[in-house]
C-alpha cells in the first residue's frame, strides 16, 4: 500500500511538473530566422510622401473642386483619389488624410499594371481610430404604414435577386435562398433579420419585395420608425484596388456593404508591397476583405467581425505577414442559409506561400475559426487562439508544408479542435488543444491529392504524412485522436506531449474504409505505434490542468471592439 501511495504521488507531481513545464516552453519557441523578412518593405511603414491631400467631409467649406488643404478640404475619398491619381502619373507619392465622419462612397484605385519599385506610395490614413467609416448604407426616411401593426414600408428600386450559385458546387448545399441575398438593413446602428415572406414578418426583422418594388420593415421591441436613424445597404462594393503597388490603408473602418454572394467589401488584386494596419471590415453582407494575386503583405490590427461570411479570404499571396488580427462572430448569413463548413472560415486562405501568422484571435465564427485550403507552404502560425467556433479551430487541407503552429490555443469549438485533410509536413508544437466539442484533433481522407503550386505550375501529389506533435498540451472528455489515415500513423513523430481524458479510457481512434473502427488506450498506443514513449496522460479525471479563459467579449482586444451592440 505505501509503495502504491507513493507512486500516485510521483504520478501526480511528474504530470503538474508536465503540465507547467509545457507553458513555460511556450514561451521558448522560436521562428526560423528565415520568416524574418515576410510582408510589406520596412520602408513602407516609414514613407511620408511630398503630397498631402486633406479630407474633411464635415468641413463647412468642403469641395471636390478644392484643392485639398486643411482650410479648403475634399468632401469624398474618390476625390482625393484622384488627385492621387495624377500626382502618381507624375512620380509623386501622396498621402490622403481623412478625417472623422461617414463616407457613403465607393472607392476603387485601379492601376494598369503594377510599376517598378519606385511605384511613388499613396497612404489613405483616417485621422482618428474609429471615427473614420465607409459605409454601403444610406440613411432612409419617410417610412409609411402599413395595414399591419408595427410595419412600415418604403419604395425599393433594386432589383438585386437571388445570386447565382455556384457552378461546381454540390447541389446538396443549395438550401434555402436567404444565403444569396444581399440586403441589409440597420436600425440605430442594430441590424434587422431577413425574411422571405410577407407573413414571415415579426419584430427584429425586414423583408423585400422586388415585384412590389417595396422594402417593408419592422423595428425591435422599443425602437420607434419616426425617430430612429434607418440604414439600408445599397453599394455592393467599398474599396476596390487592382495593380496598385506601395500602399497604406490606415485606421478605416468598413462597414454596411451590400456585397453579393461570395463577394466582399474590399479587395485588393494584384496589389505589391502593402500594409493594412488598424481598420476594421464589419457588418458586410458577405466577405469583410480579400486578397488575390498579392505579394509583400503586411495585415495588422485589423478586425473583421460580424460580416455575412468569410472575414478574411485570400488566394495565391506571395510574403505574407497577419500580426494581431481579429476575425469574430463572421458567417451570419452562411449559417442561415445552412452554409457553415464549406468555401467559409473566420479566415480562410488558398495559395498561400511564405507567411507568418502571430496573435489571430478568432472567436464565436458562425463557421470554423481558421482554413489553410490547398497549396499552402512555408508557413508559421504562432501565439494565436481559436475558441467558440461552430465548426472546426484551426483547418489544414490539402497543403503541402512545411507548415508550423505553435504556441497556440485550440479549444471549446463545437465541432473538433484540429482538422487535418491531406497535408504534409506540419508541425505542432507547444500548444493547448483542448475542450471541444468532437475530437481534439482530427485526421481525415486517405485519398492522394493533386495540388498545383501557383507559381511554378507543377503538380504536387499529396498524402497525409510527415507531421510532428511535441510539447502539446492535448485535453479532452471525448476523442482526443481520431485517425483515418493510416500513413499519418506510420510517418508521425510524436513525443513529449501531455495527454488527459477525464471520460475516454481508450481515447486514441484509428477508422479506415476496410476495416472498424479500433480504439486504444494509453499504453496500447505506444506499443503499437510507438508514438508518445516520454508522453504523459493522466485519465483519473482528478488531475488540474492549468485553468483557461471562456470565450466570451473579455478576450477582445481594445483595438478590435467594434460591435454595434
């Protein structure tokens, strides 16, 4: 009995020493000195052009017929764009000071090819964090009643319809039609929900009749049409730049765009060397940004919250740097519509060679928190958290690698922690992947995949294999592994990881097509794949494990809190 009491005791004091021991290493892990040099030039940050331009839409003298100064401003941001526009013809950078107010405008920066290097830089910089906003709603008045208690009506001259779907997508995901428009409408600052029909109408929401050519709507409980500020979204598009090279967007927010399916309020084609730091892209009808065909990239501070579908996407991005990102609560309008895994994420990216990715947080996605899809390589995630999502944490498929996450927290999501289809060459290393709702972590699809690289056109033949686990921290009530590809097994390195089950005594799960599903505890694990031989579990469910936040609004940071609510 003494020397069983004993060895619970070393038991329990080798798994605290674990548990601590794998926080502090979180802190010891290093990037590759390679990574050092991703995203925008230095120089960007630094530059401050000759040319200033003023805009100051509140300015009692304020003209798209001045020339710019702080006594006689712009009105509009297209109008400074312009300006910006010749002096670039001439070689002169410019750099275009916004100040505070709502800019109701659709603002486009297209450049017929990129440039050389000395592409002269043109800044758009708002004045004051926050207090900057371009917005794709007008504000509407002369509400009428209706026969209907509490619903007013209002002409409607947009005969937007139903977008279309998607060609090669699966018919099974074309469910109902709410997930295809694109109206949107706001009631002091609060969005109203969309109904399809007439007798759908209750309090809270809004519905459009394109026969009728009438909008109808109903306010919340408490909100009275006479005097409440009514918004309605009516330009699809915000920003749009094409072939740009050297350029700031500074501390703007982007707001209310009634962007089509699978569009977005902002977007950046072709587009070297920028940096996007401290602007918001919330409340959308669909995408908050996106980036194509892009190089050089520095994204900072950014939030994208509460847009109807993906926060961010990006495909075939060369040098990519996402320092301290927010993408929160997006996919609003998927979910309705029965859209949450597929084309969607938080942040999803395709195409994505050489980037770092440090302090994402991504929070309560009505879809999964963050989607590495297809021909990504050289990649480093680190110190970023995924919590609270509908779906999946963190995604990996279909990539080639070498991709590295560390120092990360996975948990609470209420689907499973990682998903991991097709994808070679990734590590995890130092991180918490706990409390979710499926298994911790999830290896699917055995098929072979043929990727091809962006940018040398080759094909790249892949298979689950070559990932490495070590000083993982992985805790759960159900699966913490489930396997269903045996050369993720034969070619994994997994070691010195803390394991705890508090109800799974056989928590390790190994499925294929042609045989059962096998389930195995601890000890058979290790003997049978030899993985995890200076692992440590504890399945007591007595063990403390270090105590983590929720997912609630505290884990946002200042920079990000821009909800409406």
């Amino acid at each position: 009995m003494k020397a069983h009491f004993i060895d619970v005791k070393i038991r329990k004091i080798s798994l605290l020493i674990m548990a601590v021991w794998s926080l502090m290493f979180v802190d010891l892990i290093k990037p590759d000195l390679l990574f050092s040099q991703i995203g925008a030039p230095l120089s960007l940050e630094k530059s401050n052009p000759s040319e200033q331009l003023f805009v100051a839409q509140k300015h009692k003298f304020s003209s798209d017929s001045n020339p710019g100064t702080p006594d006689l401003p712009l009105k509009t941001i297209m109008g400074a764009i312009e300006i910006a526009k010749k002096n670039h013809r001439n070689g002169l950078g410019t750099k275009i000071r916004v100040s505070p107010g709502v800019y109701r405008e659709t603002i486009s920066l297209l450049v017929p090819e990129v440039e050389s290097d000395a592409d002269p830089v043109i800044i758009i910089e708002g004045t004051s964090w926050g207090k900057v906003k371009i917005s794709g709603s007008q504000i509407w008045g002369n509400w009428q009643k209706t026969n209907k208690s509490g619903v007013y009506v209002h002409a409607w001259p947009y005969k937007w319809g139903v977008s279309p779907f998607p060609g090669n997508w699966p018919s099974r995901l074309n469910r109902s039609p709410i997930l295809r428009r694109q109206e949107m409408v706001f009631v002091n600052k609060l969005p109203l929900m969309q109904v399809l029909t007439s007798t759908d109408l209750r309090k809270g929401t809004f519905y459009v009749s394109e026969v009728e050519g009438k909008i109808y709507v109903s306010p919340r409980i408490g909100q009275k049409i006479e005097t409440a500020t009514v918004e309605v979204s009516v330009l699809p598009k915000l920003l749009t730049v094409r072939g740009k090279k050297n350029l700031v967007i500074r501390n703007l927010f982007f707001e209310n765009a009634a962007s089509p399916f699978h569009g977005s309020a902002v977007s950046f084609f072709n587009v070297q060397n920028l940096l996007l730091e401290d602007n918001a892209f919330r409340w959308n009808n669909w995408a908050g940004y996106q980036l194509v065909q892009v190089k050089n990239v520095t994204s900072r501070r950014n939030a994208s919250n509460y847009n109807g579908g993906a926060g961010i996407q990006g495909s075939k991005i060369k040098s990519f740097l996402s320092e301290s990102e927010f993408t929160s609560y997006n996919n609003w309008r998927g979910s309705r519509g029965g859209l949450s895994f597929w084309a969607v994420a938080g942040a999803k990216y395709l195409h994505l060679h050489k980037a770092i990715f440090r302090r994402q947080l991504g929070l309560s996605n009505h879809t999964g928190g963050f989607w590495l899809d297809t021909d990504n390589e050289d990649i480093l995630i680190e110190n970023s958290r995924w919590c609270g999502n509908h779906e999946y944490g963190l995604f990996i498929e279909a990539s080639q690698g070498p991709i590295r996450v560390l120092n990360s927290k996975v948990y609470n999501n209420k689907w499973v922690g990682v998903r991991v289809m097709t994808s070679e060459n990734v590590t995890l290393e130092g991180n918490q992947i706990f409390q979710n709702l499926g298994a911790e972590i999830s290896v699917a699809d055995a098929l072979t995949r043929n990727v091809k690289n962006w940018e040398t056109g080759g094909n790249i033949f892949l298979k689950t294999g070559n990932w490495k686990m070590s000083h993982n921290i992985i805790s759960g009530k159900n699966l913490l592994l489930s396997i269903g590809v045996k050369n993720f097994i034969t070619t994994l390195s997994s070691n010195n990881n803390f394991w705890y089950s508090s109800s799974f005594k056989k928590p390790f799960m190994l499925e294929s097509n042609t045989s059962p599903r096998q389930f195995f505890d601890f000890n058979q694990w290790k003997a049978n794949f030899g993985h995890d031989v200076n692992s440590l579990i504890d399945q007591s469910g007595k063990a403390k494990v270090p105590a983590f936040p929720g997912c609630s609004h505290a884990l946002i940071p200042f920079w990000a809190n821009n909800t409406p609510f």
